[in-house]
C-alpha cells in the first residue's frame, strides 16, 4: 500500500493484488511460505499495475544502496 502512494491505484486495486498473492500461495500447497516467496510474488504483480509502485516496492524489498541498483530495476520496467 505504502509504494502505491500518490499513484492512480485504488484499495480496491490493492485488495486484488494482495488476494491474488494469496491465492497464488495456495496453489502452491505450502504450509509455510517465505517471506522472499510472497515478496517475489508482489514484485510480479505491481510490475503490471504500476511502474513507479513496482520501483518505490523495489527498491525497498531488494534493500538498493547504490544508483546502479535503481538503474537495473528501471531497465527491467521498460520491458
């Protein structure tokens, strides 16, 4: 919710993302699921959503400390 701040994402948007993580998980028949998994797993889905959220969540769950970091992240977005 947090990376979507400012940007044109409703809660409703933000309600399907996060049950379509939890319904992904489910699918998986897991008991336990990492934390990596279910990080790995928003990342895929805001990509599509919105870019600048997909970068702001990014860069935050992948801990970027250096521009080159932003830079790769960017190059992945215009694809």
């Amino acid at each position: 919710q947090k990376a979507c701040e400012k940007r044109p994402v409703t809660m409703d948007q933000i309600h399907e993302l996060a049950e379509r993580v939890r319904q992904d998980l489910m699918l998986r028949g897991k008991e336990e699921v990492s934390a990596q998994e279910i990080g790995d797993l928003v990342m895929k889905y805001l990509k599509t959503l919105d870019r600048i959220a997909y970068i702001r969540f990014a860069s935050v769950y992948r801990q970027f400390e250096e521009p080159e970091d932003f830079r790769r992240v960017l190059q992945e977005v215009r694809r």
